[in-house]
C-alpha cells in the first residue's frame, strides 16, 4: 500500500530540526527500500524548510501511521501536523527515476485537498514535468480525499496548473526539493 505524508514545520523549529538532522536521515534510511518519493518544502524564500514530504509502500495503515509518527522530529515536537494518506502512484516509478534529474529549474509539491466527485484520477497527457502524481485516498483506499503531485516547472502557477482548479476545495503549491543524505 502506498502512503503520502506531510509532515508540516512548526514555527520557529528550524534549530530543532538542524539539531535532529543525522537523527532524521537515519531513520528515514531504514525505509530506502519502500521510498517512492521525498524531500524538503520550503518558504517563498527558498531556503527555510517548512516541512518534509515521504512518499512510501508499506504493508497497512498500522505501518504508516508508525512511520509518521515514531520520525525524531515529529516525535521532538519539530511539527505542528501531519497529512497522512493513502496514495495511489499513478506514474508507477519513484522519484529517482523521473527523467528530468534532481536540479535544474523549479520543483513543486502540489497539493489538491478534495470536494465533490473525484478528479484528476488519469495522468496528465503532458506528464515529462510530473516527478510522482496520485489520488489522496482514504483509509481504506475507497474514497477520492485530493491529489498530490510533485511536479519540475517554471513557477508555483505552471505546478498548480497540473490539477483542474475548479475540481477542488484548495490547492496548495509549496517549493519542494528532491531529498536524502546527500552523497
């Protein structure tokens, strides 16, 4: 089952979360083989980490839940919340295998929080820009909750224009970095 978590920045954690770095690394080590996607979000600025985005396979919601909320910086109070959600991997490859590479002009979480039918459920016809896209799912995988997508693009309005706007009761574009240990 693959799983989409957010865990978003409390204010005033940078500190925290430069002090539990290694710590954070090292546990997200462990899960290298489940790993469909990750990474750092930032503020306008670029450079301020407002949260961290996993993208993983996990047997059942039991193991998601455990990975989202045993990280050292949920645990250390690093976070204010967490989105956890059933995610369904439309692409069918992680991050490492999208064409376009880790740098080089912008990359965006897009996030599509739902209302209504679903949307969105088919990939994009111009998908070259989509490093990882999916349906937001509910426990049970049987009810459409949004979509999320990490995209290569200009700007946050190209990213938002991967979902149909009207479709949904909030979209929200945040800078977004391919992550890990650096080599």
């Amino acid at each position: 089952m693959e799983f989409f978590c957010y865990h978003r920045d409390r204010p005033g954690s940078l500190a925290l979360r430069e002090e539990l770095l290694e710590a954070h690394w090292s546990y997200m080590d462990r899960y290298a083989a489940e790993m469909i996607a990750r990474g750092p979000t930032f503020a306008a600025d670029g450079a301020t980490p407002t949260g961290s985005v996993h993208i993983v396979d996990l047997p059942d919601s039991a193991a998601a839940r455990a990975f989202a909320f045993e990280e050292p910086n949920y645990q250390a109070g690093a976070y204010r919340d967490v989105l956890l959600r059933r995610w369904r991997n439309l692409l069918g490859r992680t991050m490492w295998d999208f064409p376009g590479g880790r740098t080089g002009g912008g990359r965006y979480l897009v996030l599509g929080l739902g209302a209504g039918q679903p949307a969105d459920l088919a990939v994009p016809h111009d998908r070259h820009e989509l490093i990882a896209y999916g349906p937001l799912l509910s426990d049970d995988g049987g009810r459409w909750l949004g979509t999320a997508a990490l995209v290569a693009a200009t700007d946050p309005d190209e990213a938002r224009a991967v979902l149909t706007p009207d479709r949904y009761a909030e979209i929200e574009v945040h800078d977004w970095a391919f992550g890990g240990r650096p080599s």
